[in-house]
C-alpha cells in the first residue's frame, strides 16, 4: 500500500494558501493551520484567509516591471493568489487592485474544497523539525509560534514596522473639489483625485508633521520602518517637497474643474468591486485617529470624509533568512522545515504569495522524493529565492521584487520596455521549462 504523503502549513494568509494549493495539486495531504476566528493579529479582522491588510493593491501589472513579471510567472505555474486576484480585480489604471472582500472569500472557498487539504483553526504552537512543514505564520505570528521560531532560528530574528493606510467612502467625498482621472490617462478615470494648490500643501504638511502619532505596539521607541510601506508623517517630515516627488506628485495630470496644473495631488484608490469605499494612496500612517480625521480632512474633497478605516501601524518580524535558508525556502539545519511568506523577508503582497508558491513546490517534490527544479535568477521568482538565501547579502532587510536583484542580461539595453521584454522573454523560457519538468513528476 503507498503511503499517505503528509506536511503541515502554518498559516492561512497568502503564502501559506499559495503553498497548501501547490502542495494539494501535487496529490499530497495538507493540514492548514490558521488561528482566525478564535483569535486575530492586530491587524487583522476577517475571518477569511488571505486577508489583505495594508492596500487593496497587488501594484503594476503587465510585463514591463519586475513584479508584473513576477505576476505572469504565477500564473503560468498555476498560482491559486492570480487566479483569485485576476477574478476580483477593480479599476486602477496600470495596476491590479482587487476588491478585498471578494478576493479573500474566493480563496477561502478553493481552499476549503479542496479534497487534499484539511484546515484546522486553531493556533499552531510547536514546529516538529522530523516533519514537513511550511511556516507561513507571516509577520504578526502569535507568541507561542513566534516563541518556536525563536528557538528553532537561535533566535536570529529581526523585525520592522509596517503601516497601513486609511480607507473612506465613496459618497462622502466632495467631487466638486476632487476628480476622476489617471496619470497620463492610463486607466481612464480608475482614480478620483485630490488638487492641492501650493498654499493648501503646505498648510497640509506642516500640519502633518506635527500632528500626534499613536503609541507603537510593545512601546518601542524609533522604529525601523520599511521604505516601501513608509508612514505618510514620515515621508513628509523629510523635506518640504518628499511628498510631491512620492504619493503626490502632480505630474500628469490636469484639474478638469479650472484647467490647472496641480500642485500636489492626493490620490485615492477604488477598494471593493461595489465602488463604495476608496483608500487613501500611498497613506499609511500611525497617527492617532481623531489627528487622522483632522489632518486628512484638510485635503481639498475630503474635508467631509466618512473614514471606514483608520491607518494602523504594526510590527513586522522577519527571519535572517541568508543564515538559515536554502534556495528552496526550506532550513539549511532542518531541510524538512520551509518557510515562506514576509517572514523569509520577501516584502509584499505577491512576493509573499510567490514564496509560498516557489516552497510548496519544492516541499511537494522532496516529499514525493523527486528532484524539485532548478531556478535562477533570470526570472523573478527565482531572483527572490536566491536574495533571501544568499549568505553574502549583508544587512539583511525585506526587498520587493526589482531587475536590480535579476541574474544581468548580459548587453546593455538603454530603452526600459525593450529592456525588460528582453528579461521577460528570458523568464518564460525557464518557466515553462520549470512548467514542463513539474508536469512530468
């Protein structure tokens, strides 16, 4: 008689789903581990997996960015994140936003009937090194994995804070001060847009900086701060004019209700597929609610803003991965044990996804005892594997996916769309050969 190929994955969020999928698909039995509903983070509050938490957007599409790139190499390897994703999509321009609840209800559903997979709710504590596992506890896990992940890494741990941004709703912005549109009119009208005058900007960041934050979680002083998921205060207490060349640059695009240009603009993002609700781009933050009404109320069109979600900010802890991990996201000390998801230090919402997918697939072979294939650095997907496995990055800290961390190409390209076509042609030739040898075992 076989025997019944078994692994345990901790964690329902997007990796841990990404890798139970993969893992289900390859005819292996998967227990998924996922705390929600009996308790939640402090960020979280549905009872859904694959929660999103920060935004509702998974950034550009299309092949002409690493992590569009990134994005088509999921799905070509049969991601459960990008089906999921494409089916919930909202306008937003050049990028892929979803409609958060709808996102996570299709993926809680697929994951809930699939015959391989068995989801147990309840808190994980222990992680048993003599069997298979993926830890995908992501970077809020509760003490007492956190605790075994201490002692299972010596304690190698490291951590960063990350912010989320606000969300208002859709009737109570002003649109005779606001607009709809996209820069360089990509998208068509996809966002609705805030114009701010010089003085108005200025009045709004001095405000800003001075505005009062709210306490950080454990009381920790000076919090290191991931730079892609920067609190708006932040940003802007850098210097007068941060913003403008960040979230609110104005370029591109035109105020439709005097014919002006701009001089900062506040941009805001469909939500949910209902067009009810809409974020507040690129304004995460930790200040204190009621400063958040106030300060953000200052912003031409949202001097009346109905807030469904105020930002939030929230440790982050991630792994000194270079030290304990292998290409294949599993421990170099404990080869049955992988991980996947931020806590490796990937950094966002599809790195984090194509995490789980990369470790449920080589998890998946070494059970079966087949050799999982090789990857490289020419596509996105290995490029991140080999960042947070490589023993020579020094200060290690999260990374999105980017062509700096690509394998070179070997010819010096200077037009960016023809260069990263070249990078993209490269990609799928590994991948569908990757596709192709998975077909096979």
């Amino acid at each position: 008689m076989n025997e019944i190929k078994k692994i345990k994955v901790i964690g329902a969020g997007l990796a841990g789903c990404e890798a139970a999928w993969q893992l289900a698909n390859m005819g292996i039995q998967v227990e998924l581990f996922e705390m929600k509903p009996k308790k939640f983070s402090p960020a979280h509050k549905s009872p859904d997996f694959a929660e999103l938490v920060c935004s509702n957007s998974f950034r550009a599409d299309g092949i002409y960015n690493a992590v569009g790139l990134l994005k088509e190499e999921m799905r070509r390897l049969g991601s459960l994140i990008m089906e999921c994703a494409d089916a919930a999509k909202v306008p937003a321009g050049g990028a892929l936003a979803v409609d958060r609840a709808a996102f996570s209800q299709a993926v809680t559903e697929k994951i809930k009937n699939h015959p391989n997979i068995s989801v147990i709710q309840e808190e994980a504590a222990e992680i048993n090194t003599d069997e298979y596992t993926v830890i995908a506890a992501g970077p809020l896990a509760s003490d007492a994995i956190s605790e075994s992940i201490a002692r299972l890494t010596k304690n190698e741990g490291l951590h960063f804070f990350d912010a989320a941004a606000p969300i208002v709703t859709f009737e109570s912005i002003n649109m005779e001060k606001a607009f709809k549109a996209a820069r360089y009119g990509k998208g068509g009208d996809d966002y609705i847009n805030c114009p701010m005058n010089k003085e108005e900007y200025l009045a709004f960041r001095e405000e800003l900086v001075n505005a009062e934050a709210a306490q950080v979680h454990e009381g920790v002083e000076n919090p290191k701060v991931f730079e892609g998921c920067m609190p708006i205060e932040i940003m802007a207490a850098r210097g007068v004019d941060t913003m403008r060349y960040g979230p609110l640059k104005p370029v591109g695009l035109t105020n439709p209700h005097d014919e002006s240009r701009p001089y900062a603009v506040v941009q805001l993002r469909q939500d949910n597929g209902a067009g009810s609700m809409y974020n507040i781009v690129g304004f995460q933050t930790h200040l204190k609610f009621g400063e958040q009404k106030r300060v953000f109320g200052m912003i031409p069109g949202l001097e009346n803003a109905e807030f469904v979600r105020y930002g939030v900010m929230h440790r982050n802890t991630y792994i000194n991965s270079p030290g304990l991990l292998t290409d294949k996201y599993n421990m170099k000390e404990f080869p049955k044990v992988f991980f996947a998801g931020q806590i490796t230090g990937v950094e966002g919402y599809i790195e984090s996804a194509s995490s789980g997918l990369w470790a449920g697939i080589c998890a998946g072979c070494t059970i079966l005892e087949k050799t999982a294939p090789e990857i490289s650095a020419r596509t996105a997907l290995g490029a991140l594997s080999k960042y947070v496995s490589n023993p020579a990055v020094m200060d290690f800290q999260p990374m999105n996916v980017n062509f700096g961390i690509f394998e070179d190409l070997g010819v010096r390209i200077k037009d960016k769309r023809e260069k990263a076509e070249r990078y993209a042609e490269r990609s799928f030739e590994e991948i569908e050969r990757i596709a192709n040898e998975l077909k096979e075992k």
